[in-house]
C-alpha cells in the first residue's frame, strides 16, 4: 500500500490556499488578496508568500501567515527574510 507523498512533494494543486482572511480579520486587505492571487497562480513565488505573509500579520492573522510561511520552507527554507518572518509569526 503506497502512502501520502509529504507536503513538500504534493503538486501546487494541493498546496494551503489562502484568501487572505483569518478568524481575526473578516475583510481582507488589498495587500492581502493581491499576494494571494499571485501565490495561486504560482506557489514557488517567494515575494508573493512574503507579502501575504507580512498583510496576514498586520490583520493579527499570526496562526495563518504561519501557515503561509511554513509552506514555503520546502522550497526557500534557507531564505533569511522568510526565517525572520516566521520567527517573528510564531511569538
């Protein structure tokens, strides 16, 4: 019986899709949505992850942009700003 690939194997299909909203924040911040979109459409790009990220804190959404950054530690994980990032989510 063959088992789950692990996250970092699962196709952009499968990746966290965000919208930019949180339980903490029921209107997203343009900011928010237009990261999202671009993080759709292409779930390698790094500046888009980033500036969700950075919109999903400012809306107190820490447990989402945790989410967010984690995701992208498969393919950037030896980014230093992403690293700060989520250090500074998780407190």
């Amino acid at each position: 019986m063959k088992s789950a690939p692990p996250p970092a194997l699962l196709p952009p299909a499968a990746a966290f899709a965000h919208d930019g909203t949180c339980k903490n924040s029921t209107t997203p911040s343009d900011a928010a949505v237009a990261a999202s979109k671009a993080l759709k459409e292409d779930s390698g790009n790094l500046e888009a992850r980033l500036k969700l990220a950075v919109a999903l804190m400012a809306s107190n959404c820490f447990e989402d942009a945790v989410h967010v950054l984690v995701e992208g530690e498969a393919t950037h994980g030896r980014n230093g700003l992403l690293q700060s990032l989520l250090r500074e989510a998780r407190s």
